[in-house]
C-alpha cells in the first residue's frame, strides 16, 4: 500500500475564505460575487469480506451549520465513489447547486486524449474517473480569487472509490485532488486558483499480498483534528483492538460476532462470512457515530451495491452498460 501523506488540519479554512464578509461586499461593489463550497465530513469505513463481497459505510461529521454528508454515486459498472470534502458548490448567478455526485459523467475507456495526461503507471478506469471529477472541479475552483490559507497538501476534494479489478478482485482508491494559488494583482488581492491533478493511493488490498493483514480500511475528513471539528475519535479497529468496552460487549452478545471480530483483529476480514460483518458494521455504527447519521451497503462484482441503511437521498444510478469486456481495471497501482 502507497503510504499516505500526513496532512495538517484543514481548520474549515477553505469554506471561510470562500464568503465574503458583507461588509467588504458593501464597500466593493465591483468586486465578483464568490462561489461557495459546502464540505462533506467525516468517516469512511470498508472491510472485504468472504467471497469479495465489500461493506462500506460512512458516518457524517458536520463540519459546518451548512455542512453536507458524505455521498455515495455510481461511477461506472463495477464502481462506486464516496465523496467528501468540498463536494457542493453555489455559484452567485445559479439558484441551484452544483452537486459533484450528481454532475459526474460516467465515462468508458480511454479513447479521448484528453484522459492521457496522467502517468503511464496508472490504469486508465481509475484514469478516466480522475478526469472526471477534475473537470468538473476546474471551472469551479477557477472562480476562487481570495487567498485561501490551506497548507499545500491539504486536498479539497476526495473520492473513495469502491469497485472490482478484471480478474484481479476488491480495490480500494483514495484520490485526492489539492489546489494552488498565484497572486496575480497586488491590489485588491486578487489571486488565481488552479486545480491540481489527483494523487492516487491505494488502499486495498494491502501491499503483501494474501499474506499481510486484511483488516478494516478506515478514512476520514478532515484527518486532524480541529476546534471546531472534533474528529478524534480512534478507528474502529483500534477500539477493537485496545478493548473498548462498548465494542467488547457487542461482540460477546452475538456469537457470529464474536467470529467477525475475532477476524477483524487477526488481520483475517476476508475470511469472516459477509452477512455476519454486514450485521456487526450495523451494530457498532450507532456505538462510534455520536448520534450523526451514517450510511451502510455492500458491493459484490456481479449484484453491484446495494444498500443496508440508505441515506436521506436516493442514489442516481449510472448507465453504464457499453463499457467493453476488455477495458482496462484498476489492477496497476499509479505512482503518486
């Protein structure tokens, strides 16, 4: 598995700096309305189960009064997406919302040459799902003209793709997609802002192969902590591991419990029996979710995902029905 990089906390900077005080609006009428961004926080959680099948969930950690949940959308065939970060966004002069799980636009193969500017080293479905979303985000971010204090890898936007490698099996992405700033006129602190290509990492299966640890992948947004974000709650597997009292009763009250998080802390979660997970996930959600809100649904390569606990929202589910036998999967690990 890629390392991944540690960042610093983001602190909901970004959301700030994107609203205009109304005084200086007052002041500067000339001055262009600001876009806004909405953030998704909190936590991604996904164990690979017996026979490949994938139970995800997420668990939203407002991050803001105007915060939105993690969502779920189909990317292609054989793929989901959960976003978070600055997954909503209000253009001034548009009454409705730019949503990134409803504006993306399922893409199949890699005939387009614009969908060859990444590494040769990556695969072009994980290739073409980057583009995507890096389209949709360009003429969005180019619209931010304020200085934005986010540290340099801080990214703004991430996708936890979920989906099935041709004869390879389960995989887990995270794509990160970050931002940079040149201040182009020193009156007036008018600054350019360019998206950046997204960084790769790989999260399942673990580098090893069948023979390292198979156990929870757990993700979260923000990964610090900040004031008024308080994502500091250990990992799931931490609490079963350390013996928390809450995830230790659970599993001494249900003996299929007890089976599925003895596989959890063995580093053997693809042995434990799917719908056993599935019905532990259910269970211990509402112990580590402080009340917020959560989503829970498998994936298997032949039945697609479905859902467990649905979110508020119904899912749009893409038509992807012309994507070929022979197109290319997620199997290459990209180089960061």
């Amino acid at each position: 598995m890629n390392s991944i990089v540690s960042r610093g906390p983001l602190f909901l900077l970004f959301l700030i700096s994107t609203l205009l005080p109304a005084r200086a609006a007052a002041q500067s009428q000339q001055r262009e309305d600001e876009i806004v961004a909405n953030l998704a926080g909190g936590r991604v959680l996904v164990q690979v189960a017996k026979d490949d099948v994938m139970i995800f969930a997420a668990i939203d950690q407002p991050m803001e009064a105007n915060s939105v949940p993690p969502r779920v959308l189909q990317l292609d065939a054989g793929h989901i997406g959960i976003i978070l970060g600055a997954t909503e966004w209000q253009v001034p002069s548009n009454p409705e919302s730019i949503r990134l799980d409803r504006n993306f636009q399922s893409v199949s193969g890699a005939a387009n040459q614009h969908y060859q500017t990444f590494p040769d080293e990556a695969a072009p479905d994980l290739e073409t799902i980057g583009v995507a979303f890096l389209e949709t985000l360009r003429p969005l971010v180019a619209q931010l003209h304020h200085k934005i204090d986010v540290k340099p890898d801080d990214p703004i936007f991430e996708v936890i793709v979920l989906g099935f490698a041709r004869n390879y099996g389960p995989e887990v992405w995270q794509l990160e997609y970050r931002i940079e700033q040149q201040q182009v006129a020193t009156r007036g602190e008018y600054w350019q802002t360019r998206i950046q290509r997204p960084r790769f990492t790989q999260l399942y299966p673990p580098e090893g192969g069948k023979h390292a640890a198979h156990t929870l992948v757990e993700i979260r947004y923000p990964l610090e902590i900040s004031a008024k974000n308080q994502n500091n709650e250990p990992p799931l597997i931490a609490l079963i591991q350390g013996g928390d009292p809450a995830i230790s009763k659970l599993r001494s009250s249900d003996q299929k419990f007890m089976k599925v998080v003895d596989a959890l802390d063995k580093g053997q979660a693809q042995k434990a029996i799917a719908a056993d997970s599935a019905d532990f996930l259910r269970a211990a959600l509402p112990l580590i979710a402080d009340n917020h809100k959560f989503i829970l649904g498998t994936m298997e390569e032949q039945r697609g995902f479905n859902w467990i606990v649905p979110p508020d929202e119904s899912v749009e589910k893409t038509d992807d029905k012309t994507r070929p036998p022979s197109a290319p999967s997620l199997r290459k690990k990209p180089t960061p």
